[in-house]
C-alpha cells in the first residue's frame, strides 16, 4: 500500500496491486535464477512462486527458508516439486520426518547452519552460490526482508505500491531493523521509477 503495508490486519492482501503489477512481477521471477520465501509467508499464503502468463518458460528454482521445516510437503511448493525446482533451506534441528516427507516430493534439502536461533543467511546465501545461483529475488514477508538488509545481503529494492492505505493496524513491508538514530538508517538510490495504471513501481538500489 502507498503506507508500506503488505496486507490488512486480518492478512488480506489480494489483491493490493493490480495486473499490470504482478505482470511486473512474473518478468522479475523470469529474470532471476531462483524466488525465494521465507517460512512465515509460505506459511500464511501457500505460495506458488511459478512465472505464469508469459508463455513457455524456464521457471526460476522455488527457494524456501524454513528453520524447522513446518510448511507441510502437501503444499502447493510440494505438489509441484517435481514440475520445477524447489529448494528447502532448513537447520540442523529440522525433523526427521519432515525431512523425509519434503524429500518424498522430489525438493532438494539443503541443512544450513544457525546462528542465535535463526538460519545464518549469509551462510545461506554463499551455499546457493556455490550451487550455481547468482541472482535471488526474494518475496519473502517483513521479518526475511529486515533480516536481509541487515545482514548486507540485499543489492536492491524493488517496491509495488498499490492507490490505497492500509494504516498502522497493518502488516508492514519491512521488520524490525533496529535502528536508534537516522544516521543509522539504509539510504537506498532510487534508479527507476513506472506506473503501472492505478499503481507504481521503484526500483532502488542498497
């Protein structure tokens, strides 16, 4: 929303941007070797995270970020594993069962370590690197966003702002970033900027 939330109070968030956006959206996908989420947004929206309505294409690999692996393997990332790709990043103490049920669909495990309870997503990073994958876009929620910029992982920030406002009781676009003063703050260059009919889109560099 033009006040950077990314859905109501209750999560609504279908549609906030429009079909000239998300079309947007599928050439960034197409553009990348992989789309990555973290476990709060597969969680909450059973994403697909395929390129649609563009023809016939190479569909970047489905990258998920889930500690403990409790996004289930009957999702629609599982029921489709074995069309395209799909890439679960999880930490040592993942479950067995979990581990073997993803495995069942045809999805690659990868264990990465953790650091202070969460995945460490520099670690992350380097190992889908070292795997082939140099361009990542991530739409994953607020809490993988904040934790990408504040691990300096982030190069830009592509931003869709949707004609309408959601107020604070929203979900914001960004999480915690721990800052105490704004010369702490990140200060993205804006590089580009479209509208896209009733919604607008920026593209800002880190």
């Amino acid at each position: 929303s033009l006040d950077g939330r990314t859905a109501t109070a209750t999560g609504e968030s279908r549609w906030i941007t429009g079909p000239a956006a998300r079309r947007v959206v599928h050439g960034l996908r197409l553009s990348h070797d992989a789309v990555m989420v973290g476990a709060g947004t597969a969680l909450a929206d059973d994403p697909d995270l395929t390129v649609r309505d563009m023809g016939e294409v190479r569909q970047p690999v489905r990258i998920l970020l889930d500690r403990l692996l409790r996004h289930r393997p009957d999702s629609r990332l599982g029921r489709t594993a074995q069309d395209s790709p799909v890439w679960l990043l999880h930490g040592p103490l993942a479950p067995r069962s979990a581990r073997q049920g993803w495995s069942d669909t045809g999805a690659t495990l990868i264990e990465v370590p953790e650091t202070a309870g969460h995945l460490d997503l520099t670690a992350a990073m380097q190992g889908l690197a070292d795997r082939g994958l140099t361009r990542i876009l991530s739409e994953g929620g607020a809490t993988l966003g904040a934790a990408l910029v504040k691990a300096g992982l982030v190069d830009d920030l592509a931003l869709f702002n949707g004609g309408l406002l959601l107020g604070a009781e929203g979900h914001p676009a960004l999480g915690p970033l721990g800052l105490s003063a704004l010369a702490d703050a990140p200060r993205p260059v804006l590089r580009q900027v479209q509208g896209l009919g009733p919604d607008s889109f920026s593209l800002w560099s880190l």
